[in-house]
C-alpha cells in the first residue's frame, strides 16, 4: 500500500506500508536513488537502495533539486542526489544512493523536514529547527547570508512546538502549536507576508487574519 507521495523538481517519490521507498523521474545526481545518475529517466518507479535493516517512516515534502530526502522510523533522516550545495548536510558530493545524516544534532532525533531549490530544514525530537544549504537569501535563518553544508540552528522563532516546516524558492516557514506562521529567506515579491520586500535572515510573523489550523 501506498501511504505517502512526495516529489522535488524532476522527481516523484513514494513511501510503501512496509517502508520502502520508489523513486521515477530524471536520473540526474543521482536523484533517483538506486545507483545510478545521468541524463536520462526513469518512466516507471525504481527501488531507492536504503542499507538493509533500515525502514522509512515519512517522506519531507517537498525536497530540493535533484535531491531525495527521507526519515526512518528511527528519526534519521537521509538524503542523496544532488549534494553541491551542502543541502545533504554532511557533504558537497552528490550521493547515487542514500546516506544518513550524521550530524549530532540530528541524528536519532528528526520528527519533520523540507527542501527546496539547494537548501533543507528539520525538526527535531528535541524541539530545535535546522538548516543547511544555500542561504544567499537568508533561507537557512540563522541570522546570516552565509551558506553551510553542516546543519545550522534557525533563530527568533517563539518558544513553541513546530508542528508543520514547508519550503519554497530560497525561502523556509513554520507553523507554530499556537496557529501563528513564520517565514524567511526570499522576499522581493512580498512572499514573507510582513509587509515589506526585503529579504529576512531571521523568521518574520506573516500577519494572519486567524490563526492557522492544520
């Protein structure tokens, strides 16, 4: 039975009952998954390759680029495909086939994740929101423009439970166990919702006429 779907730019994936993982779409950096990385693709779903023993819970949605994203029923969370920007968040290298992210800060503890264009955040266990990646708009939400390929804490969110994190181009949100909403990063359309047109390093309170309820 399938019980997720989820997808990047050029990619489809869909998470089974018994916690495999299919993948179809472009090959591209190895997006796919199963080994192999070119120029062509995959018409019908492949098998994505996850080291024996391991049993995937969920999948992020949506991931970035030419890169899968995944979180097993241990709170790991994997990735592979495209890794030059650091949104594998261990490596600039891109991955043919799935590797855990090993960061201490994330390792045995993600609960949520997302990915967009070359960059990713995930919720932990622990109560801390992540980032890695491309941050020339501030998308990663530390407070800085400076792009990293190890996981970065996001800043100035209130002292609630993220319940729900969701990513668009160059830009990061979270929804909040109170119903308010926060975004950063890219805004020289308004999409922060604050009001302005200036991009934000740090998470801004889009102005709701009610609060959010997922």
């Amino acid at each position: 039975t399938i019980v997720q779907i989820s997808g990047s730019d050029r990619d489809m994936y869909a998470l089974t009952s018994v916690g495999t993982v299919w993948a179809w779409g472009g090959e591209a950096q190895g997006a796919l998954g199963n080994g192999t990385s070119g120029s062509g693709y995959e018409s019908t779903p492949v098998q994505v390759t996850f080291p024996a023993g391991v049993s995937i819970a969920s999948l992020p949605s949506p991931m970035p680029q030419k890169t899968g994203m995944a979180i097993d029923t241990s709170g790991n969370a994997w990735g592979w495909g495209a890794g030059g920007s650091g949104d594998l968040c261990s490596t600039a290298v891109n991955k043919k086939v799935p590797q855990m992210i090993i960061a201490p800060q994330l390792k045995g503890v993600v609960t949520l994740a997302s990915g967009q264009n070359n960059h990713a955040i995930y919720y932990t266990s622990t109560g801390q929101l992540y980032a890695c990646g491309d941050n020339n708009a501030g998308q990663l939400g530390n407070g800085t423009l400076t792009s990293s390929i190890s996981p970065v804490q996001v800043i100035g969110l209130p002292a609630e439970k993220v319940t729900s994190v969701q990513t668009s181009w160059e830009d990061s949100g979270a929804l909040m166990a109170d119903g308010t909403y926060w975004d950063w990063g890219y805004n020289k359309a308004g999409e922060l919702g604050d009001g302005s047109t200036s991009v934000s390093d740090v998470p801004v309170h889009v102005s709701l006429p009610a609060a959010v309820d997922a």
